[in-house]
C-alpha cells in the first residue's frame, strides 16, 4: 500500500500542477 501510494504522489503533485 504504502508502494502505491508513493507513486501516486510523485503523479499528483505532477497533475495537479
């Protein structure tokens, strides 16, 4: 889970933005 979550983070920063 914690994986996962680290990946999606490095994304939503990226998307958000």
């Amino acid at each position: 889970m914690s994986e996962r979550f680290s990946g999606d983070l490095q994304f939503l920063p990226a998307t958000r933005g």
